[in-house]
C-alpha cells in the first residue's frame, strides 16, 4: 500500500436512491460514483470495480469518515435539489481507452434535460459506426451521473440498461425534464 491518503468518498440521496461518489483528495478528481442498490446497499462494488480498474489507486481503500462538505458534495447535493448543471464541472478520472475516453467526453456534453440514442453517441464520439463500442463506453463508465450515461437511449424510445437499474435511471430522466413520469 502507498503512503497516499485514503481516497475521499461521501453519499447523498439523489432521486430517492443513495448516491456515492468516491475522489482523489488530493487533487479533488472524482474516481467513480454511483448509486445503492437492493443487491449492494452501501455501493461497495464502486471501490472493487476501481481496484480492478487501478490496483494503486483503489488500494488506498476509502476514508474512515466520509467527506460532508466541500466542492464535490456541495454539487451534488445541488445537482438533487435542481440544479441540473451543478455536476458539470466537477473534475472526473478514470481508466480509459482511446475511443472510451471519447465517449465519455461526449457523453459530458449531452445536457440535462436531453436524451440522445447510442448511435447518436457513437457519432458524438467520433466513430458513427461504433455504436456497439459507444455502449460499452456506457456500461463500463465507473462515474455515473458526473458522466451521465443515463441519458442515453434506445433507438426505439426504449431506456435501454443501467447498471443501478432502469427504475433509477428513469428517475434522473423525469428529474432532468428528458421523459415524463410513468402514469
């Protein structure tokens, strides 16, 4: 194990569901996030996906107390109030291939309140014909939210997966203004 801090992590109900994010104190790069689930209640698979991802740096484990306060909660905690755009900048770092690294940029820049197709996303990222390849850019994106593959979509209007369930994901969808709730 290194002599680097334990990594930061902090978890905020965000449409009704606990969200943790989990950073790099040090320079304040958000290293993955995402929501509880009934089969992982307090998201521990986040820290076991990073350590597969980066040995070094998910062998720092987590800090003993969680991280209240500060520019990342404080976004997030704005982001779940309304503040759709409150997560746009926050810094985020993962492990990546080229074109991955790509997606996940693209992804970035679809807004709140937009819901874009995997083909689409594909051609956000420079590859139209990769549309396999962009949704696997979504499903092993390890920062959900901060880099919202929830607003990707099937071509047929369908929600397509998440890896915290669809329920949640069509819960941001109606919190952004993308979909409309469920009658």
């Amino acid at each position: 194990m290194s002599n680097a801090a334990p990594l930061a992590t902090v978890t905020i109900d965000v449409v009704g569901h606990p969200f943790r994010v989990i950073w790099t104190p040090e320079d304040g790069l958000v290293r993955a996030a995402g929501f509880a689930t009934a089969e992982d209640p307090l998201a521990h698979s986040l820290l076991e996906r990073l350590v597969r991802l980066d040995p070094a740096l998910g062998g720092r484990g987590l800090a003993a107390e969680e991280t209240p306060d500060g520019p990342i909660p404080d976004a997030v905690r704005a982001y779940a109030a309304g503040d759709l755009g409150a997560l746009d900048a926050i810094p985020v770092a993962q492990p990546e291939t080229p074109f991955r690294g790509e997606v996940w940029r693209a992804l970035r820049h679809v807004a709140a309140g937009e819901a874009v197709t995997y083909t689409e996303l594909a051609a956000l990222a420079g590859r139209p014909s990769a549309v396999r390849a962009a949704a696997s850019g979504c499903a092993t994106n390890l920062v959900a939210l901060i880099v919202p593959c929830h607003r990707i979509v099937r071509r047929d209007g369908g929600l397509g997966g998440y890896l915290f369930g669809v329920p949640v994901k069509e819960r941001l969808l109606v919190h952004e203004g993308a979909v409309r709730p469920a009658e």
